[in-house]
C-alpha cells in the first residue's frame, strides 16, 4: 500500500494523525527533507550557517517570512506544524519531547527551513545498480562526527558530521559522479579511505545510526550529513528549535529528479 | 617563445623539421593527441577496438576513408605523415625505428587513428589549482599493466594499462568530478587506492614511465591510459603500424574545453 501513496495523500494522512512512522520507503522518487524551525532571531544566523556551509547544509525550502507555517514550494498544502509525523521539542538546545504536531509550539516570529537528505542521493545510486550497505542491511546509515569545521555564522558552529557507505573503490568513483548532480542532497563525498585522516577514530563505533559491513577491498566513503545542522543547533542553544524525529521527514512534491543540477 | 605559436604554427615547423623534440608544454589549451596508424586490415578491427574500450582507447579523429593522410577535422592543414615531431615504426608488431616523417611508409591502405590523451586533462586539473605530481617532479608518469581485460575485437586484445596520479582522497573525488566532464581524454578514473586490486605488484615500479613520490595521507589515482592501444596493437602484430613516439603528440586547433561534454 506504501508505495501508492501519492506525497500529499501520504501529508493528509500524517496531518490527519493516521500515519506516525518513519517515512523511508514511502513516496518513491520524491524529495523528502530535514526539518528545522528556529526564532527569525536565531534563523537569520542559521540562513547564513546553511549560506556557509553547503554541503552539510542544502537548503531546499524555507518560510516566506517570519510566522509562515505553510511552505508552497514544497508541495501541495503543506503545513509545516502538522505534516511532519515526527517532531522534537528541543529548549536551550536541549531535547524535550517528541510530539506530532506543533500546532502548540508555533510562534508568530518561527522560520522554517528543509534541508535536503541523503535518501534522495540513495534513490540515484540504487537506480544505477549500486548496492547501499546500511540498506541491504536494514540499519541506520552509520553517521561520525569529523574534525572538518564548519565556518561559523553568529551563534551557530561546530564540526561536520558525515555519513558512511563503504564501496569498492569503482563503484565509489560512480557514485561520486552520480552524487555530483544532486549538490541540494550534499553532493560528492568529502572523504574516502583512512578514517583517521578526517578525526575518526574508530570506523565501527558510530557516533550516531549503526556500524555497517565493510567487505574485504571497499573503502568507507564518506558524505556530509544532516545531522551537522542539528549538533550546531544543539550547540547554539536557541530559546526553542523543533526538528523532525530522525527518519520521519517531511515528503515533498518535488521530484528527486528536479535536484539534478544536471 | 614555446607559448606563443598556435597549432598551426607548431605544425609548420615540425613540418620543416625545424621542430623535432616532444610538444608537452606547447599550444595550452589545445587538444594534443595519440596516434596510430594501421593497413586498413587491421584498421576496421581497431575501430572496433576503441569502440569497445572507450576508457583506454578514446577515439577523437580517423581518416575519412583508407589511404587519407589529410585530417581536416582535427585543424587547419594537418598532414598526419608530416606533422607529428617523431615516429614510431613497427613491423609484425616490433618496434624497428623512429622517424621525423612518414611519407616513405605511407600506404593507399592506411588509416590514421587520433586518441584523446591524459595532457587534456591534466590541464583541466591544474587550472583547478591541483598538484600533478608528475609534473612537479617533471618526470613522466608512472604507468602500470593491469588485470583490467579489455574487450578483444578481431587480432586486437589485452589488458588495461593504467596511468597513476597520488592525491589526497579531497583531491581525488574533485580530480574524478573534473575528468567526468573529458570521456575523449580517458575521463574518470578507473581505480583508486589498492595496487593490488587491479593486479600491480609494486607501485614503485611502474612498467611504462617513471616512478612518482607517494606522501602520507594520500591514495594513488587510475587512469586508462593511451598506452593500452600501443600494447594491444604490438600484440595483434600487424605487418606495420606506425604510432607517435611517447610525448611526441599531434597538436591540433581543438580547444581542450570543446571535449567538455557538460
């Protein structure tokens, strides 16, 4: 039945309390996005960390203005506060609860922004016939925090954290090009090979998801990750800030496709 | 002085013997290219051959029917028997002698091949403002047999040889975006890390060129090289074949940014 779902039915569904779990899987072939929702007077600094830090940071979408809740270019109706299955309520940086819906929570200066994620790069690598170990394995992607820095905007900092598929080193050079296209997704790895060499210090202890196979001749080859936003939110400590629940993302009208910059 | 003749130009004094050393660092950013020419015999089944091993054997001008030695396509005036500063003549595959002309061993049945080669690319690398080491170390670069089979066609066959260039992995995957857009010069590589995964025993001794300085923290990079063709070619023993002599390219009036496919 997932898979006939069109992205707004799937939203009607979400807003409707009908449909509360994780969204991967769901709406083949449609961008779905990370979530963050900052006060305009944290958003400002955060519309430049993302400015300053594209790889980890794609925007793809944010409020017109301060208080808009509903995000036209994404799709169809899409209300921010209640199309989201999964929502995180974090206070000075720190997480409160998990609730679905925000209706509660939404002030009148709020900004909402969609950050693009890695399942849309997967959709691409999979078509081509690439294998995705944390997906043949049916994990979590194994994310490490990294000493890359990002550049700092106001309050916002920290250093990269970075997802890992391991690959044989053909099929990493595929996916670097695949991955090339769709820059709005975090485009082309950062880093392949020695863990060490980018501050990680042990391959199978990620810090965030879970540790995947790495087969005899493949090398871990490493993205940038969406999770950098939440640790530099975390790190800035806003009065509020709501995020999606990991995996429950908002889906979109977007094609994947449209990201290809090429 | 080098810098400042055209093609053309280069072309004339090759022609007059004026010029007879090898054209590395001559005409930037103009095309310089492979060459081979075959009875045409053998010549159908080297145009299947390069057909088949675009990677190794990037077709990028041929005469337009056997026994032309005009190749207008590639610039203004060029005639194939004159405009190449040294020649290699082979017999039964067996290299007998270099030559400055081959207007002698010209043949009504012959066909000339021009292959894309790594100097395009490389140009595109450094204007990118990354390092080659084989040009800071101003050696030749080291080039290796493989276990990489081709795909035979007719007499031609072997394996891939493969030319190799160390970066750092960030260097790398931007070295793999840039080349991505040249498939006529060899276009992205073909292996990275491991020497052993693609059958070369020792990396610091290559079988074609000259070893290069590997420092920490850096992988070595694979290209299919031009040389595969050459290897294939001394294996198909034709009764002649004549090639340039390595470094001694044809230079032609195409701008390396027309092999640009994007």
């Amino acid at each position: 039945m997932a898979d006939i779902l069109s992205p707004y039915q799937l939203r009607q569904q979400i807003r409707s309390g009908e449909f509360s779990t994780n969204t991967s899987g769901y709406c083949a072939g449609f961008v779905q996005g990370n979530l963050a929702i900052l006060p305009a007077d944290y958003a400002d600094e955060f519309l430049k960390f993302c400015q300053f830090n594209p790889k980890p940071c794609p925007l793809i979408g944010m409020s017109a203005s301060p208080g808009d809740f509903m995000l036209p270019e994404l799709g169809e109706d899409v209300d921010i506060r209640t199309d989201v299955p999964r929502y995180r309520i974090y206070e000075q940086g720190v997480l409160q609860r998990e609730v679905t819906d925000i209706k509660e929570y939404w002030q009148d200066d709020m900004v909402a922004f969609l950050l693009g994620c890695s399942f849309s790069f997967e959709e691409a690598l999979l078509a081509d016939g690439l294998e995705i170990r944390n997906i043949s394995e049916k994990v979590n992607v194994p994310m490490y925090r990294t000493n890359i820095e990002c550049k700092s905007a106001g309050r916002f900092s920290g250093t990269t954290v970075v997802s890992m598929r391991p690959m044989k080193p053909a099929d990493a050079i595929r996916a670097i090009q695949i991955c090339s296209r769709f820059p709005s997704v975090h485009g082309a790895p950062l880093h392949f090979g020695d863990p060490d060499a980018i501050g990680i210090r042990d391959i199978n202890t990620p810090d965030f998801g879970d540790a995947v196979t790495i087969k005899d001749g493949e090398v871990p080859v490493f993205w940038a990750c969406g999770v950098t936003p939440q640790v530099a939110i975390e790190s800035a400590r806003p009065p509020l800030c709501i995020t999606h629940s990991p995996g429950h993302m908002l889906v979109t009208d977007l094609p994947n496709s449209r990201l290809a910059i090429l």
